[in-house]
C-alpha cells in the first residue's frame, strides 16, 4: 500500500516541464514520453534504515511510503579485490 508522504511531489515531463499528479500512477507522459518525479526533500543520515541489508534502507527518501517492500537481495553486496596474475579484479563475496 503506497501513502502520500511528501504532498510536493509529482511526475515530470523532463521534455517540457508538464507535471502531473503524483497519486495517479502513470509511467508516460500525454505524449507517450517517460517521467521522472520531481526532487524530494533528501534524507540525513539518521533516517538510513540500519536494520535493513538492502536498497530499502534509503526509503526514507522516497516521495512514498512502502509498508512491505519487494527485494531481491539487492545491494550491500560485499566486494573484495583479489590479486589474479597481473591484474586485481574485484569480486563479489557471496555465501552459499
């Protein structure tokens, strides 16, 4: 379930500047272009969701509130460098 958080934001047509309300959802503009959503208010480092191993502890930043977050594991992916031969690829770090 998606709550309005930050009344200011809506999408924007980056070809034209034409807004269009934020809690109507849309993915293109009246003339079939891709939006964007305008800047939000940014986050301070005391509202990153420590508990959170994943890109969802930025959700704060979010112009939405998410209840239950879809997550795929993504980010906080360790990486490590390993010297290979002459080269020092970095590699990702994964238990299995």
């Amino acid at each position: 379930m998606l709550e309005m958080s930050m009344a200011a934001a809506s999408y924007i047509d980056p070809r034209n500047g034409k807004l269009y309300p934020f809690d109507i959802p849309r993915w293109c503009s009246d003339e079939r272009t891709p939006l964007l959503i305008t800047p939000g208010k940014g986050m301070s480092r005391d509202e990153i969701d420590g508990r959170s191993r994943s890109l969802w502890r930025y959700r704060a930043a979010l112009p939405v509130d998410i209840a239950k977050p879809i997550t795929l594991g993504e980010g906080c992916t360790p990486l490590v460098q390993q010297d290979w031969g002459r080269s020092s690829p970095i590699l990702q770090a994964r238990v299995v």
